[in-house]
C-alpha cells in the first residue's frame, strides 16, 4: 500500500513508520526535516508545510492512504496550530482524491465515567491540556465530515517507549484500564494498531482506542 504520513519523525510518528515498513508498504514520509529521516528501502522523504494546502495535496496525490501524526508541540500557540494544521490536512486530503485519512488522536478525550472525559479530570496535567483540547478538536472536526473515510485512533493515558507486543485490547470512547487501574500502551504497540486498521479497516468515520 502507498502511504503518506505526515510527522513521520516524531514521537508516535516515528513509531507507525518503523511498523509500516516492516510490513513492506510504500512510505512517503512528510516532516520539516527530511535529511533527519534515515534511508531505507520504500521510503521516500519529502519536506512539507501542512499550512500550503495546495501543496500539500499535491504531495497526498496518488497515495492509498494518509497517516497524520501531525503536532504542534514545538509552537507558542500549540492548540491553534495544530487545529489549523488538522483544518489544512482535511481539506488536502479530500482536495487529492486520497480515500483514506487515520489521524493519531489523544486519550483526554475519552471518557472515564458516562459524560465525563479524562480532560476534565482535576489529575489531568495543565502542560498537556493545550495539546488535549487540540486533538479533542479534531475529533470533532472529523465528526462533522461526511465525505471523507477517517479514523481516529487515541491511545491509552500513558504512552511511552517500549516493548512490541502486538497484544493489547480496543475499545472505543471509554478509556481502557488494566488491572491495576491503570491506561497503558507502548509507542511500539500503538503503531501495531494504527497499521492493522490500515490494513484491515474495521472503524470507517469512527474514534477506537487501543490500551493494554
């Protein structure tokens, strides 16, 4: 399969490029810095500005599928920049004719008891909630779509470098805690999941969450 993933050299992204390689698909890999991405066979590095919608659809032409990885960490205004940013890889996407969009979600959005989120939870970190609210957003901008085939895929509370195991459990908008109460998943293991939904598609216009 061809895949264009955007943010292929940051923290999750890095982790869903390494796993769809591994499984021989086409990678064209979006990210400022392309000279930072490692050579490797199927993989094409090419630098993007997610904020040139017509250029950006451009790069997405041709491709099965997007994988955005996308983040606004590195901004003053990391809530704005992402949203826009999402704005602009929605539109691109639809503007190239790809069929396919999975966004990397966040797990503040899911919801620990009936109505009410992780966000919302006073244990919820204050360094974190501009990144949070930014990719609850875009969920919502991706609910609103009633053309394009996304998938939003949020991981547990805690994810973090670690071992690939290919097992952990899928839910969808509750947050899914292990024996221990606790939400874990590996990097490793998220790009498990987010690669199998590519593959087989099994959540059309939905959110799922994967967790230990």
């Amino acid at each position: 399969m061809k895949i264009a993933l955007i943010g292929a050299s940051g923290f999750v992204g890095s982790r869903i490029l390494a796993e769809a390689l591994a499984r021989h698909h086409q990678v064209t890999a979006l990210v400022l810095h392309p000279e930072k991405i490692a050579p490797a066979a199927n993989l094409v590095a090419l630098k993007v500005d997610v904020m040139d919608e017509a250029a950006l659809a451009a790069q997405l032409r041709g491709h099965d599928a997007v994988i955005c990885a996308f983040s606004g960490h590195a901004q003053a205004d990391i809530h704005g920049y992402y949203v826009k940013g999402v704005k602009a890889i929605i539109a691109a996407t639809k503007q190239a004719g790809v069929p396919r969009l999975l966004v990397v979600g966040g797990a503040a959005s899911l919801e620990v008891a009936p109505g009410k989120l992780l966000l919302d939870t006073p244990e919820f970190p204050e360094q974190w909630k501009a990144t949070a609210q930014g990719a609850y957003d875009a969920l919502k901008l991706l609910r609103q779509e009633n053309t394009l085939d996304w998938t939003m895929l949020s991981p547990a509370a805690i994810i973090e470098p670690g071992t690939r195991t290919g097992k952990f459990r899928l839910g969808t908008d509750t947050l899914l805690t292990d024996d221990k109460g606790e939400s874990r998943l590996s990097l490793e293991d998220y790009a498990v999941a987010m690669v199998d939904e590519l593959e087989k598609p099994a959540h059309s216009r939905k959110r799922f969450h994967a967790a230990y």
